[in-house]
C-alpha cells in the first residue's frame, strides 16, 4: 500500500488528477496544506474514486476554519495518524 | 523506523517547510529516529544561516538546528542545487573566490547520491514541496 | 453587485488581486502587505478575491501549528488604512458552499462577467 | 505496454516520476539529475513521464533566450547510466497531439490503468 | 486595453480560467514560459473565447521545440512584439 | 516610456527570473529607460551575493549588476521579504546582530513603498512570477 500525499487545491491546481490515476486499489490519499479544501462537501467529489481512503489533515483543516465543515466521509487525522499512515504504508509519494 | 525527509520549499513562501519540521517533532515525538533531512530544489534555502524573520513568527531555521541538537538528525543541503542559490559553506565560498559564507554546520553541504542513500537505508522517505 | 449596478464599480489608483489562501503559501500575506502600504502611501485601494483567495475571509482561522499567524489580523487592519472596497467573487463562494454570513469582513460580491470591468476601473492592478 | 503484458511492467529499485516541462521550472532538470546519480550508485532506475513531462522528450528543442542549457543532453546521457526504462503515459501524448515519432528517445508507452502498477512496482518514489 | 500575461501551462494549473474570466472585450492574452503548450492545436481550445487576441512569445516556443507546432489562429511574437504589447496596453496584469 | 519590473520567482527555480531579465533586455534595446527592479517574494534570492552557478549556466547575478551598470536601472529588495529569507546588507546584519552580508550594492533593501512608487511613477510595471 502506497500513501499518496497531496498538498495543492483541486480548485486551482490539476495535480490531483494525476494522483488519482496513479493510485492503486488499496492505496491511500492524504490531503495537506492547501489540498484540504478538497474535504469540503462541495469540492470532494474530486476525490469520488477514492472515497472510504481519503484522509485530511486536521492541523491544516483548523488553522484555515475548515474543520467542522468537512465532508463525513473524508477520514480526519491528525499529524499523529499522519505518522501512522506512513508507518502503515510500504512507501510514500508526494504531489505537488 | 529510520525516518528521512526530502525539503524542497523555501521557508516562509510556501507551508511545505513548516509541514516538514511538524512532521518531523511528531515522528520523534512517536519514538521514531529521525536520521535525515535532506534539503533540495528551494529547499536549500532552508540553511540560510542570516535569516531573520520578524519574532513574532516561527524562526524555522533554529527549528532545524534543534532537531540536529536533540535528536542528530543531519542535516543535508544538495550542493548543485546550494551554489546556484547562493548557499556556501567557508569552504565552498573559498574554492570560488567568495567572500564570507551563507551556510553552516550543522547544515552540511552534500552530494544528490546522499538523498538516494537515505531512500536507500532508512525505512520511510517522506517528501514535503513547494 | 449586479449587472444593474455597474455605476458601483469602484474607481481606484490600485486593485490588489488576492487568489491565494492562507497558511499555504505567503501570496496572501504578501499581497495584503502591498495593499496595506499602497493606503498608508495615500493610495485609493480595492482588493479582488478570486478562486482560493475567497478562503483568506473564512471566519474561524487560527494560528498554524507551528504558530504561524495567518492572515486574518490583517484583514481587521484594512479599515484602519481606509481600505472599504472588499470585491469576492460569487462564484468561487458558491464553488465552495461559502456563504457571506460565514465571513469575518463584510464584502461586496462580483458577478464574473463583471470582473474585467473591475480591473478596467483601477489605474494599476497587482496580482499575488 | 498493454493491458495484456503486465509481466512486462519492470521491476527497480526507484521510480523518478517527471512531471514538468523543460525550461520553465528546474524540476525536470533535478528529476534527472536524481535518476542519473541513483543509477551512478548501482540502482536500477525508470523514469515515468506524465502530464507536462512528456514534453521533455519532444525533439528540437534549444537552449534558452538567455543560454540556458535545457535538457535535452541529460536525456542523452541516461543510456551511457544504464537507464534504459523511459516510460511515457500514452494520455499525455494524445492531449497534446504528439506522437512516439515526435520524440527524441525510444520510450515506453503505458496506459493510465498501469500506471498504479508501476508505482507498486518500484521500492522507491521520487516525484518531480 | 489591458495586456495579460499567462505563464503556465493549461493542462497543470486552472489559472488560465482565472485570466479568461477578468479579460474584457478588447484584453489581449500573451502566453509565456509554460503556457506556450497552449499554443498546440489540441490545447489552444481552452482560449477559444479570445482567439484573435491569443499571442505566444517566440523565443519560449522555440526553446521547447514547440515552434512549428503551433495553432494557425495564435499571434506568435517575440520579445521585441511582448515589449510592444505591453506599450499598446494601458496596463499589464500577470497570471501565474 | 519608463519601465518598472516586478520580480517574485527565485532563480535557476523558476523562468521568472530568465524572463524579466530577457523583457529587461528588450526594453532597453528599445530605447526605452527600465528605471526599477523590484524583488519581492522569491525573487529576493535573485540578489544572494554567493550565488555560484556552474560556468556554462547564465549568471543571472552578473546580468542584474549589468542592468545597473550600463542603463542606471535601480535593483530594489523588499525588506521584509529578504530579511524572512536571510537576504542582509551589512547595516541589517549589524542590526540584527549577525556576523557577515548576503546582499550588497547595487542591490538596495528598501520597503514595499518604493513598489508602490514605481508602479505610479512610471509608465508601465510588468511583473514576472514563479
């Protein structure tokens, strides 16, 4: 299992598409930085084909007044569980 | 776990320094060695040993000192991509004729083949861009 | 504003446009900065929030977790220097399921198609 | 590279994923420079070109307005390191209307359903 | 007449949208660094609505071999043209 | 007419700098007068004094100084953004009380006024970004 990091919004930034065709069935995506505007309801159809293994960091969830309005289905960690996540990964891949 | 981390924005103009030493405290904080920071592309610019952000803000380069100091994580600047931006050690800045330097330990000027060293023999590399 | 009240269109010596969020990047930081010592310089300023930049007026921003302070001190700072003309477009609100009761300045809302009137409207225009 | 020879899908010890163009960013430039030190350490090294970075491997390119070397001569230099594994995603060709005979080195074609394959298939990713 | 000055490339970023939205009817659009792969027939459809007042800087077409690859309908100029667009313009505004 | 530039990319990272210093070029030859060059976020690094790139690189540092020298056309360091990212002329270090500069003449820091100034002194301001 791959942990795929992405830190751009899908808004502005067409990167999260590449991701996306290169994640495998098992892998994982994390949203940092400005990606986690991605949780939001009305942008997380995006990241539809990975919906169940799509993660958003909580610390950059908070410092932009996001955190109570993500979408339920994206799954909130924090810097912690980032960690784990890539404990629990054979490797990591970021996009930017 | 061995940890390594790959840098490669410049502090202050984008967050992927700042997700990087968060990372990095919550590593360690989870028992975890932390063995190498690698800086590379605008990553160098991390090592600018006269940054002085206003004191209000994180000072990040002293961040990266201390995690050298408490944990001997190394700290390593690619050279190429160090002398394009201006980064030299005494050493660097002597060979081409320079005076005064821009760069110091425990920041340390480095070879790419470090960085596939680190991917090589620790047990996560974990990339944080601009 | 609508395209009935085009006579509202702010003339202005500058139009900063602001198309970043906060904490990700200094885009923003740096554009409110340009914004705010244009004013102290005598300056009529408008500012432009456009795409990503809408999420730079989100109430209930915090500090980063490395105590980055964010923008949002600048913001309250913009009246202070005579700052009123606050533009956002409409649509990068209705992307994102914003509504105006959800932000911490009070705005004027853009249609799209009004947008290139706005930037008519100003003698110079910085975009960050 | 089909769906029918996944057994073709080479095995290595790291993937270097190049996903800018020439010239406007160095990206590409230390993408390559990764790949040929990696290989120069004994590693047994593919390249996987997507989106803007099959636009590395159009032919004709020149230096820059101002000199700049471009790199074009890296490209040339992967064979003497013994990278041989250049694989290009064919969707990227086709939204830019470029064809395998456009390029300036033999590649590789994947389609996007393979793509996740090669990554699993590497110990090692660095993205560009 | 205001000039605009886009430099990335369409496939990567949606900043161009941005550009499109805030040109009015008489703006000229000038593509640069990593924009000029707009220039290609098969991307040039994303500046449909300004065809006839696209342009494309030479010099960064040539460099990426991108020269004799062009759409017929973009107003390719090199940098002695983007210095005189940009006297014909009351002002510059550039996308990035 | 008078030219203003603004410069946000950092060099050797981002064309940016490639192509204002190309604009710049074409400006002059044109007989107009490139009166100011403003560096403001990344483009600050294109004043790093050190800067070393390999010889068959173009110089962008030794290109900027060229501009001052032949055309008078001002080099102007936003403060606030050089001193974040370690970019001090003597009086700053002095001030901040580091050992060594990062920044001399012809590159002047100066505050995010003299942008302003620019952009309404003179004709026209193009800005070139990362």
């Amino acid at each position: 299992m791959i942990l795929h990091i992405l830190n751009r919004s899908p808004s502005a930034s067409r990167i999260f598409q590449q991701a996306l065709d290169a994640m495998g069935p098992d892998d994982r995506l994390l949203l940092i930085e400005d990606a986690v505007q991605g949780a939001l309801p009305q942008l997380v159809r995006y990241f539809e084909p990975v919906i169940g293994r799509l993660f958003a960091l909580r610390e950059d969830l908070v410092s932009r007044g996001l955190e109570g309005r993500c979408d339920d289905r994206v799954l909130v960690v924090d810097v912690d569980g980032f960690v784990t996540l890539t404990e629990e990964a054979d490797k990591t891949v970021s996009w930017f | 776990m061995r940890y390594a981390l790959l840098v490669q924005g410049g502090p202050y103009s984008h967050q992927a320094s700042h997700s990087a030493l968060r990372f990095a405290q919550a590593v360690v904080a989870r028992g975890h060695h932390l063995a190498t920071v690698f800086f590379y592309h605008d990553g160098v610019y991390n090592a600018a040993r006269l940054s002085a952000p206003p004191q209000d803000e994180p000072h990040l380069l002293d961040a990266w000192r201390r995690l050298n100091d408490e944990h001997g994580t190394e700290l390593l600047v690619c050279i190429a991509a160090g002398l394009r931006r201006g980064l030299l050690d005494e050493r660097e800045a002597a060979r081409h004729g320079k005076q005064g330097h821009s760069l110091e330990a425990p920041f340390e000027l480095t070879g790419l083949g470090q960085l596939i060293e680190a991917g090589s023999h620790h047990d996560r590399l974990v990339t944080f861009s601009p | 504003m609508t395209r009935q009240d085009m006579s509202a269109i702010p003339n202005g010596d500058l139009l900063v446009i602001l198309r970043h969020g906060p904490h990700g990047s200094s885009w923003l930081r740096e554009g409110l900065d340009a914004a705010l010592v244009a004013a102290a310089f005598g300056q009529r300023v408008s500012l432009l929030f456009l795409g990503d930049g809408v999420m730079a007026l989100l109430g209930g921003q915090q500090v980063g977790p490395l105590g980055q302070k964010g923008t949002q001190p600048m913001l309250e700072m913009l009246g202070m220097y005579d700052i009123e003309t606050l533009l956002v477009d409409r649509g990068a609100l209705v992307e994102r399921g914003i509504g105006v009761s959800d932000l911490s300045v009070t705005v004027s809302l853009v249609e799209s198609e009004d947008i290139a009137n706005v930037l008519a409207h100003h003698r110079q225009i910085l975009n960050f």
